[in-house]
C-alpha cells in the first residue's frame, strides 16, 4: 500500500467515523476489523459470508466491504452473470482481498548472514536476497548498515517501491521483549544482534516487528510446517546453538525480557552441559576422536589429523550422519550420543512447557531424522506426562525467513487499518 493510499485509507476512516452522530467510532473500527479478518483468509466471498462469520448485519456487513474497497484493501469481483457461470435470479456480489495492495518484509537476521524475502499481503514471496556477513561486520553500526542494505537491495531487486511496504519483521539471534528490544548480555552479543533495529525497520514501514529467531521459527511451523493442527508445541532451532520458540495455547511466549526460549539453562542440566546445537556437537566429537586415534584404523578418516584443515571441515555434522546411514558403527555411535542429548532437552522442555508437538527445526534439521526418531524412542521412560510428537522440520535453512514473512503478514492484518497518515 502507497503512502498516496494510506491517505486514502484515513481520510476513508474518518468519514466513517464522522457519520451519524449515534454511531459509535469503535463499533464501525471493529466491523471493518471483522470484515477485513474474513477476508485475509477466505479466497473469494460474498456479503452473506461475512455476515455469517462475524455477525455482522447485512447493512453494516456492506458498508465495511464498501469501505475497505475504498481503501484499497478489498476488490468487488465481477458478478457470476457476467462470466457467465450464472444465469437466474440475481447474482450475489462477490469479494476478495487485494493481496497485492501491500508488501511486507521478512528478515532472518543471523550473525553470519542477512536473507530477506519480500512478500505480498497473503505471503507469497516475490523475491528474495542473502548477504553474507564477515567476522569483521559484528559490531552494531556495521549491522544496521548490513540490515539496511540488505532491505534496499531486495527492493531495487524487485522493482518495487519502498512506500509500497506496510510491515517488516526480522528475527535475530537474542532475547526480545514485547517492545522489540534485546537485553543486555555479558558479552554485549544479544545487543549487537539487535542494534535497535526496531527504529531503524521504521525507516522502511510503518509497522515494525522484532522477534527472536526460535520464535520466528515457531510462527512458520505453526503456520506451513510440521505443527499447523497443533495450539501447544515448541520449535526447536538446532545447528550451532539450541534455541526455542514456544506456543502454548495458540500464542507465542516471551517473557519480560523476551527470554521464554533461552537455553542456556542447558549448561546444568547433565548429560547436556551447554546449549551447543546438533550440528556443532556431532562435528565437535567427530574432530575430537580423529584427533584422539579413536576411529577404526580402517575408517576412512582415520588418517586425518588438526593440521589437515580441509580435511576436518569436510567432517561435519551432515557427514556424520549420512556415514552413520551407510552402516558406519562409529557414526552410529556418534548419532545415537546426539539422541540421547536431544531425549534430555525434550524432556526439560516438556516439564517446563507441556508440548504437544516438540518440531526439530532450522537448517540442520533436514540431517537428523534418524536421531529425531532414536530420541522419540527414549522419551516415554523419560517424560511424566504423555510425550510429544517429536519430529524433524521440513522447512530447512529458510524457516526464520518463512516464520518473519508470517510474523509481517500478521503484523499488518493486525495494524493496517491504525497506519496514521503520512505527513504531506
């Protein structure tokens, strides 16, 4: 949506609101509310739709539809007479939403990289762009700068304008409150991950959402992935370091300081002893016994030592597992070790928050399905309550990306209709 067309919109609302002096302000706020809830999510409607979904009066049903055609968020679609598909009687009016009225931002803002998808109102990605971030680039004026330009560019990419977007949402490896903003840590990471990025989103739309990336992970598999029919489930990010994105009851949790999902009480629980994701620990006791001479002496790997650097990095987590597949027993050793750790925190996560669905997410997930599977075996000894469906996301390295677009498009089905005009 144009800034041109946010005018429109307000003007459009106060001359709803300036209508017959019994009518209530909020009461014709909430039935276009109603009406523009519907029709997020239906594919194309009628009046009568509507009134039965909101219970709405037809009279007021119409005057919201008409409304939110003004705007420019809805579109009257041509009658059934006139594509000729109906012949008799009078044909209902029918609706749908503009999705392409808007765009909205989604960024994974990781440490080591910046991808943002650009998306319409109902999600759908128009394009997409990655940039690579080095060591060098950790700081927080060189991030925002990062973060800018990764924004900028996907926009000139794309051909499209920047006042066309309505929300952005970002998802970043820290804490973050309600307010959008990360708590200072130690190290001062969390802080330099969101360099307050709140203020520097609303550079490019009016309405802005910072979230931890678990989180966003959460949103995606709630909303395209491995959780959407459940209300009760925990996304579990697992490549370097573990993270969680919580839903109990249909809503994402937070906590004061945003740290509902933080993991670094992993560090005292046994068998555990820090939050390194799966894919950091298989490397690292994979590395650990070539080192040591711990290897069969006729594993092909058995000849590698520290100095042999392209050697190691070949051995990553991946690897592991895809030797552990072939039949390798120390792989398997080594992928049945990581089922045991995931067992562990299940369990943890299920004492703590009750999950009907625990879904093993991020890029390094795609590799662990059978320490997904071996892990579900242990639970029921090991969990009090029913255990959870525990499974491996099929979203990959895209799910904080996927989980930011939704995170966009709720924001702006939230607060589209509040955009205050623009000044000018």
């Amino acid at each position: 949506m144009s800034q041109a067309q946010v005018g429109q919109h307000t003007q459009a609302a106060s001359r709803a609101a300036a209508g017959p002096p019994a009518r209530d302000q909020a009461s014709v706020r909430g039935s276009v509310d109603a009406a523009l809830g519907f029709a997020w999510d239906a594919v194309d409607f009628t009046s009568a739709e509507v009134m039965s979904a909101t219970g709405l009066t037809r009279s007021t049903a119409i005057e919201a539809l008409n409304q939110l055609i003004e705007i420019g968020l809805v579109a009257e679609l041509p009658n059934a007479r006139a594509s000729g598909s109906y012949t008799k009687g009078r044909p209902a009016r029918r609706f749908t939403l503009r999705s392409e009225a808007g765009l909205v931002l989604g960024m994974d803002a990781g440490r080591a990289h910046l991808t943002v998808a650009l998306a319409d109102l109902r999600g759908r990605v128009l394009h997409r762009c990655t940039l690579e971030l080095g060591e060098d680039r950790d700081g927080a004026v060189d991030r925002r700068a990062a973060v800018r330009s990764a924004i900028t560019t996907v926009l000139a990419d794309s051909g499209r304008a920047g006042d066309e977007v309505v929300a952005a949402c970002v998802g970043v490896p820290a804490p973050v409150d309600r307010d959008g903003a990360s708590p200072e840590d130690v190290s001062g990471f969390w802080t330099r991950m969101n360099p307050g990025l709140v203020s520097l989103l609303r550079e490019f739309a009016p309405i802005v959402r910072v979230e931890n990336d678990a989180s966003l992970a959460a949103l995606a598999e709630g909303s395209v992935g491995a959780a959407t029919a459940s209300r009760d489930y925990v996304a579990l990010m697992a490549g370097d370091r573990l993270g969680a994105g919580v839903v109990l009851d249909g809503r994402l949790l937070r906590g004061m300081h945003g740290g509902a999902g933080e993991m670094s009480v992993l560090d005292h629980v046994d068998g555990v002893g820090s939050a390194d994701g799966f894919g950091l620990r298989l490397a690292t006791w994979a590395h650990t016994d070539i080192v040591a001479g711990d290897l069969p002496a006729d594993h092909p790997w058995a000849g590698l030592r520290e100095a042999d650097v392209a050697g190691m990095e070949a051995v990553d987590a991946r690897a592991v597992v895809e030797r552990a597949r072939d039949g390798d027993r120390w792989a398997q050793g080594l992928t049945a070790r990581a089922a045991q750790v995931l067992a562990r925190v299940t369990t943890l996560l299920c004492s703590v928050y009750d999950p009907e669905v625990v879904v093993v997410s991020g890029g390094a997930a795609e590799g662990l399905t059978e320490v997904v599977e071996q892990a579900s075996a242990l639970l029921p000894a090991t969990v009090v309550t029913p255990p959870p469906r525990l499974v491996a996301s099929t979203l990959g390295a895209q799910v904080v990306t996927t989980g930011a677009v939704s995170g966009a498009v709720e924001a702006a089905r939230a607060g589209v209709l509040r955009i205050p005009r623009p000044v000018g």
